[in-house]
C-alpha cells in the first residue's frame, strides 16, 4: 500500500500537493486537459486583469457616448492583453468550459488593487461554476502620504467587499512587502480570506537607455527564491486557520517536500511548468512518494507542519538567530 498524498486546500479535497498556478500554461482547453492527465491535482487560471475590466466598462459605456474620437483615444492608455487573455466575457467562458471538461477543482483568478469591477466578475465567476477564487493582489503604493496601516486597509476592504458578495473559497495572493506579516495576514482572514498564496513575484522595471523608458522584465523564478516562503509559511501555520500555498521557486521534487514539512497544503508551479512542460508532474510525484516511504511517513497530512514554527527543533532558527549563523558561517572561497 502506497503513501497518501491527498491534501486539502481551501476546503477543496486535492489528490496531491500539486497545483498548476496561474500563467499560460492554463490558459487553454487543451493545455488544462494535459494538466489533469499529467498529475496536476488542480489548476489556477490565468488572472483576470483589473485594466481588463475597466476595459469592458469602457466598452459598454462607448455604446452610450457620441464623441467616439475622445473614446478611442481613451483605449489607449490600457495595457495590451489581448496576448494573455481576452476579456471579461472570454475568461467568463473557459471557466465554464474548463468546469466542464475537468475533474480536478478549478480556480479562478482576479489580478488588481482596486474593488472597482471585482465584485461584479468575482459573482460571475461563481456563476460560471469556479470552486474558488484566488485575489491576486497588486498595488505599488508610491504616495508618500499614504501609511502602511493606509495600504492595509486597502488590501483588508477589497477583500471584505468580495467576501460579502461570493460565497465560494478565496485565497489571497499577495507580495511579502509588509512590515508584520503575521498580524496583516490575520486581518486577511478576519476580512473573509479562506487561504493564503505567498508570496506573489512584483515584476521590477528595467531602464532602457536607448529611449530612455521604463520596460518590464519577466524572469522565471529560481529555487533561492523559495526560502522567503518556507519562512513564513511555517511562521503562519500554527498562527492561522487557513489554508497555506507556497509559489515561487518550486522545480524539483525536494522544493514540494520542504514546502509541506514547513506546513504549506499545496505548492504552486508556474516556472517550472514554462520550462519542462506538464510532463514534469508525472516524474514529480514519484519522487514525493518515496521520499515520504523512505522516510517513514504514511501520507502528506502526517508531514505537514512538522517544521513550522512551533514545531521544528529550533524556532530561532527563523527568527533572528539563523540572520546571524549565516553571517558567521560563511566563507570567501
């Protein structure tokens, strides 16, 4: 008798750790469908833009409007994303289809830092059959006047105003940039968070020095990058009563490992699915089985947690005192 590897993840029964997150790679029909046939135990859809649903208000509003000139140059100053997903009413029908076609749980994605048209696409998400949704929450605060406790505020309202109105599962999405992690994400859950996805990757700008603009780079995340997670992951545990995810910096089996000792429900792969395709997952998933066997555990749920933050040998070794031994043992060679 093999080992169990069936989670939970925002109340949602997964037959693995393994959660395809939100990117190309879930985009369409048929990559959703090898997904599944390959092990994935769920799947993230790509995220619905925020600038998206301006986009489509502006859309219905030009019905109403006669100076068409003035409107077509106000189209303009939204991002091109016709090449990632095609708007509202497109995304509102591969979730229905993706629901159709599937097994595995679908999640649904809203990208934004505003509640502006979230309420009214997070309803009809749900309506198209979503069985949760993850916030994906992206603000850049840049007015100096504006306080931690000010974006934190923001962050808790958007996700009160779609918990008021959805009743399915939310995650929230978020970066690491908060002076208290702990007590910000506690106001998440307070708010109607079901779960957490840490942490969310901000693209940083590049200058280009021939014209002198600001260009955005994408980079496929790299396995150092999951240590900031596994961190507070395992702070968090104990702490919350919500459904963890780690994403970013998972490519091999040992990074999903880690992620549930630490006491993650799922790990989250964009990068590596980019990179090696969906086939990955069959060859991940052996390899977590005969780690937990060799190990001598008899499922997931028996590892999960058991080096949070309460539980593992030394807790300072997450806190100030690891700062300090890494500094001390390291060598010039």
């Amino acid at each position: 008798m093999g080992v169990d590897l069936s989670t939970r993840y925002l109340g949602l029964k997964l037959a693995n750790p393994l959660v395809a997150s939100a990117g190309p790679q879930t985009g369409s029909l048929d990559k959703l469908r090898k997904l599944e046939e390959c092990g994935a135990a769920a799947v993230v859809l790509p995220s619905l833009f925020e600038e998206q649903l301006e986009h489509d208000q502006w859309a219905i509003h030009s019905l109403y409007e006669h100076q068409t000139e003035a409107f077509a140059e106000s189209l303009s100053y939204f991002p091109e994303m016709e090449d990632y997903n095609t708007g509202p009413r497109t995304y509102l029908q591969l979730v229905r289809e993706s629901k159709q076609c599937l097994k595995i749980p679908v999640i649904a994605s809203l990208n934004g830092a505003t509640p502006g048209g979230w309420v009214h696409y997070a309803k009809e998400i749900q309506s198209a059959g979503a069985d949760a949704l993850e916030l994906n929450i992206y603000f850049v605060p840049t007015d100096p006047e504006m306080t931690s406790a000010d974006v934190e505020r923001r962050y808790v309202e958007l996700i009160a105003s779609v918990r008021r109105e959805v009743s399915i599962p939310l995650a929230v999405k978020v970066g690491p940039f908060f002076s208290a992690i702990p007590h910000v994400m506690r106001q998440f859950a307070r708010a109607g968070a079901n779960g957490l996805v840490l942490f969310n990757r901000y693209l940083e700008p590049d200058i280009e020095l021939d014209n002198l603009q600001f260009t955005p780079r994408v980079l496929l995340s790299s396995r150092h990058e999951l240590w900031r997670p596994l961190r507070w992951i395992a702070v968090l545990r104990d702490q919350l009563d919500l459904s963890l995810a780690v994403t970013s910096g998972v490519h091999f089996a040992e990074d999903v490992l880690k992620a549930i000792l630490a006491g993650a429900d799922v790990a989250m792969m964009t990068s590596l699915l980019l990179r090696h395709g969906p086939e990955t997952i069959r060859r991940l998933l052996p390899e977590i089985s005969h780690w937990l066997e060799t190990g001598g555990y008899s499922s997931i749920e028996q590892m999960k947690g058991s080096m949070s933050l309460k539980n593992c040998p030394d807790a300072s070794q997450l806190e100030r005192a690891n700062y300090m031994k890494a500094l001390t043992s390291y060598t010039d060679t």
